[in-house]
C-alpha cells in the first residue's frame, strides 16, 4: 500500500486540475470563472513550483466545473 502525505497528494490533485482542464480543452480563465475564482490562483495551482492545496470547498468547485467526480482529483 502506498504512503501519501499532505504534499503528494496536493500534487496529485493540482496535476489533475490541468489534466481536466485540457480535456474540457478550456483557459486558465475560463475555468477561473466557472468556479469563481480568480485566474492567478488557477495559474498558481496548476504551478508545482507554487505550495498551494486547494480546500475541500474549492475541490467542489474545480469538479463542478470540470463535470467531473471528486476521485477523479485524486487518481493518480
């Protein structure tokens, strides 16, 4: 069994969030505003260079604008 910590997993959501975002074939923006958030933090998730882990509400958000499950965020 794998072992995650905080930071693995963090990675695996951010990663997932562009992933989506790709296959949605959408903006930085565009997913910005579907979920009310700004374009600098969409940018800045989807940065690996940046230490930023989305809440659970902002989770709800990204899947509800991407149309996806929430374990689709943590599918490595």
């Amino acid at each position: 069994m794998a072992t995650y910590d905080k930071k693995s997993i963090s990675t695996i959501v951010r990663k997932n969030v562009k992933k989506y975002r790709l296959i949605e074939n959408i903006t930085m923006q565009e997913l910005a505003d579907r979920c009310g958030l700004t374009h600098g933090y969409i940018r800045d998730l989807e940065s690996l260079k940046i230490d930023k882990t989305p809440s659970l509400d902002t989770i709800a958000k990204l899947c509800n604008a991407l149309s996806i499950e929430p374990q689709d965020l943590f599918r490595k």
